[in-house]
C-alpha cells in the first residue's frame, strides 16, 4: 500500500537548518519515498524555503487569513531528492530575514502564533483538497510549530462529519512548546470548546503543542527512553500527565542517519575518506583539524570535540568543568557552538588559555561540524535530557566515540565501555549517570585509559562504526503506526 503522508514542519536541510529537526525532515520523507511511499512535506515560506524548492507550481489561492494578505500555495520537489515540497507564499508572515523563528536580538517574533497557526491550518486545508491533484492519508506533525495541525485537522472531521485523515505528533523536545497567551485563541479559527483542558488550554495559555498531542490520533517522540522519561514529572515539563493518559498512543522511534549526508566514505567535506576496514584517514582528518584549529599536531593523547548548543540542558557547563582535567591528562578539545553568553565567554577564555589544547569556535558551521566529527576520537554530549540526539549518531558512524550521559536517546545508542560490555563485544562508548562534574569525570578516566590501550580503542571503534541507524528502520517503524490511523 503506498501511503499519501504529509510532513509539516518548518525546516529542511541543506535548505534552512537550526538544530536536529532539519535532519529529521529531510531523511525521513526520503526514505519514505524510497521504500514505495507517497511522502510530501509542507513548509512556511521562509526566504531559504521559498527560494530552494525547485520547480514551484502554483497550486492554490487563499483569501487573507492570520494577518497576512492573499496567500498562495506553491508545490516543488526538494533540492537532491525526489520529495514533493509545498512552500506557502505569505511574505507578511514569513519573509523575513535571519532566523525563522526570532528576530536579530534573539527575541521570538510577536505573530508567531499567527506565523505557526497558518501552516497547521494550510495542513488541514490539504487534507479536505485543496490540492486536487494529492490528497494526505496521515498528516504527520513535527514539534510545536505544526501542533494546531492535528487540532484543525479534529475541527473540520467535526464539522463536516466526516473522517479526513489521520494525525500523527511527534515531539523532537518537549521543552518548546509553543505557549501564547489566552487572547491569541481569538484569531485561530478552532471552535470556542477547543479551548479547554481537554483541549489546546494549558494554566490558561494556548500550547500549540499541547493540541498536537491532544488532538493527534498518534504521539510518536524520537526515542524509546525518552518516550518513558516524558511520562513522568522530571522530564514532562508538565505535560507528563497527558501524556501518561495517552501513553497507549505514544511510541519512541530512534531516529537515523542520512547516509548519503553523513559517511567518511564518501563525505566530501573532510580532509581524507576512511572506512570501517580501512581508518588511517581519520588521523589525517585529525591532524587537519589540529592544523586548521592551531592546536599541538600530535596523536599521543585523544582529541574531544563537541558540537552543540551552548545550554545547560546540553550540559557545557560539565564540560567547561572537566577541560583542565582535559588538558592535565594530555587531552585536546575542540569545540563548535554558540548559545549562552557566559559558556561562550568561557570556553573563549580557556582557549586563550591553552591554545596547543583548546580551541573554540562560536557559531555554527555545518561543514566545520563534518570536520570535527571526522577528526575527533572522542565526541561529547553530555545531555541533561535528550530526545534522541544526533551528534553521538554521527559519532559512532565516523569512530568518534560518544562520551554521554544515560538520558532519551542516548541510552539507547551507546554501550558503555565497562569491563563486562567489553568482554561482551558490547561498547561503543562511554555512558555516566549522574549530571555532575563526577559523573563527566569519572567517564573521562575511562575514555584516557582506553585510549592507552590501543588494541581495545580500536575495537570499539570499530564497533560503534558497525551500528546500523539507517532511515530505513525508522521508516518501516512508521510506516506500520500510519497503517493504524490511515484513511
């Protein structure tokens, strides 16, 4: 059966990426296109959306709505793959220069509820036909962003009587919401009992999010642990409650890697190619770094690299904890991020500090975390709490070893290097409990004496590089929910 699914989501890479979800958007479809399905995506025409999506066609026409004038709905197919796009043209909404979400000063636009609403709202439309041509069996929501899309979507099956389509939420983190004042429910064209606890309402606001996992007939989150930690009242940012009652719909899917982005086989922004059989080339990717960076040339000691968010909840300040003991152990690190201004300050200053062992680079760049992925022996995320997690993926796949805390995903991706999971033929990395500087520390020694035992470090690593994430799992895995709520 090839499925008719609808992506709604609001980033794509290489398009506009500002965190994992980019990732996520892309591969899947794809995969699903690949394995016999019929997969769309849906996005709010942001300058890098509208202007990337090849071959646009106009579609529909809509009559103002949410604060913008006439909007039209273009259809195209996504740079280097076969996935359909549809891009809504709303310029008073949407064309706006920078970040897609946050103004220069990093402050959230005052209409995103409006921005937001639209592309839920369109999501629906699509499914009563505003597209003669396709029309969605599941319509598959991604974060808060496209919450209201499984709400609408309830509302017009209410309204007309009739079954449409069926809904999927799938929480990337729970931590962004989605939460407007009560007023904002005014202009979002949901019947007035939609605004109740059982319902969009949350402690008197309107969550987007809330009304994707309320409305959606399916919740998936991309993890099975963090699907469990979601459940209870530590990580369930107060929706733990909804989401025990719904706990017969939620289920954790791993997300993947998207092979054909992320291979040191193939990868053409890394300074030399290398293979699970063949890993002479991730020195040379390290000693390109270390070059590129200013650090020490040398391989007597590991190399840890760390690409993240500057946040507490991805745990640097554990790291700006642990960089003396680095350096002390004859550890270099290097990292790749931007976010809180006092991390920032402070990993600039260690830098300073120690420039044969430490470099920082503030920021993002995609093709510079290629590089430090394939350099490092070592890769680091520390997690508070993690949905899933990426980086230590892509760790695993270039023989970077992940050094994490047991949270979401990441307990579900690394094997820690005890003594027993190496008799096991098991580790993949190193794994600590408690989010401390104890923890981080104690998971450090473990990384330095395996790193002296050459024969075990290259063993894991060669282990971890064997682990198969692929999008082909992920997409059979959803492919069988969609079956269960299918039109």
């Amino acid at each position: 059966m090839m499925m008719r699914v609808l992506h709604v989501c609001t980033e794509i890479y290489p398009l506009l990426k500002t965190g994992g979800l980019a990732d996520v958007a892309a591969a899947l479809p794809a995969a699903q296109v690949e394995a016999g399905g019929d997969a769309r995506v849906l996005v709010p025409g942001f300058p890098a959306l509208r202007a990337g999506v090849a071959g646009q066609e106009l579609v529909a026409e809509l009559a103002p709505a949410f604060g913008a004038g006439p909007i039209r709905l273009y259809c195209g197919t996504l740079p280097g793959s076969a996935v359909p796009a549809y891009v809504i043209d709303a310029p008073e909404l949407y064309d706006r220069p920078g970040n897609p979400y946050a103004d220069a000063g990093n402050r959230p636009y005052a209409d995103n509820a409006q921005r937001f609403a639209l592309l839920g709202w369109i999501a629906a439309q699509l499914a009563q036909g505003l597209d003669p041509a396709w029309q969605p069996q599941v319509v598959h929501a991604h974060d808060w962003h496209a919450g209201l899309a499984p709400a609408y979507l309830k509302a017009a099956e209410q309204a007309g009587g009739r079954r449409l389509a069926g809904s999927v939420q799938t929480i990337h983190n729970l931590a962004y919401q989605g939460n407007f004042p009560s007023h904002v429910f005014g202009y979002l064209r949901l019947p007035a009992h939609f605004f109740d606890i059982e319902g969009i309402e949350f402690h008197g606001q309107c969550s987007f999010l809330k009304a994707g996992l309320y409305f959606a007939d399916k919740i998936t989150t991309v993890s099975p642990t963090y699907a469990r930690e979601i459940q209870h009242a530590e990580q369930g940012c107060g929706l733990d409650g909804l989401l025990r009652t719904r706990a017969h719909d939620l289920a954790g899917i791993l997300n993947g890697v998207d092979d054909a982005v992320w291979n040191p086989a193939t990868d053409g922004l890394i300074a030399r190619h290398y293979t699970i059989g063949s890993r002479a080339g991730k020195l040379a990717c390290k000693n390109a770094l270390q070059r590129e960076a200013g650090l020490a040339i040398r391989d007597d000691g590991p190399l840890f690299v760390v690409v993240s968010r500057l946040t507490e909840q991805k745990g640097l300040h554990l790291v700006l904890a642990a960089l003396p003991e680095i350096v002390r152990r004859g550890g270099q690190i290097m990292l790749l991020g931007s976010g809180d201004a006092v991390l920032e300050s402070a990993f600039a200053a260690a830098a300073a500090a120690h420039p044969q062992s430490v470099a920082v680079r503030i920021g993002y760049d995609e093709d510079l975390a290629h590089r430090l992925v394939a350099a490092g022996d070592a890769i680091l995320v520390p997690s508070r709490f993690e949905p899933c997690g990426l980086t230590q993926l892509y760790g695993l796949k270039y023989g970077a070893l992940p050094l994490v805390r047991r949270v979401g995903g990441l307990a579900d991706t690394v094997v820690d290097c005890s003594l027993e999971n190496m008799g096991d033929d098991l580790a993949t990395g190193f794994v600590f409990d408690s989010f401390d500087e104890a923890g981080i520390e104690a998971a450090l020694r473990r990384a330095f004496a395996l790193y002296a035992r050459g024969a075990d470090w290259d063993a894991v690593q060669e282990r971890g590089m064997r682990q198969q994430f692929g999008w082909d799992t992920a997409a059979a895995q959803y492919a069988a929910l969609y079956r269960q709520i299918a039109t």
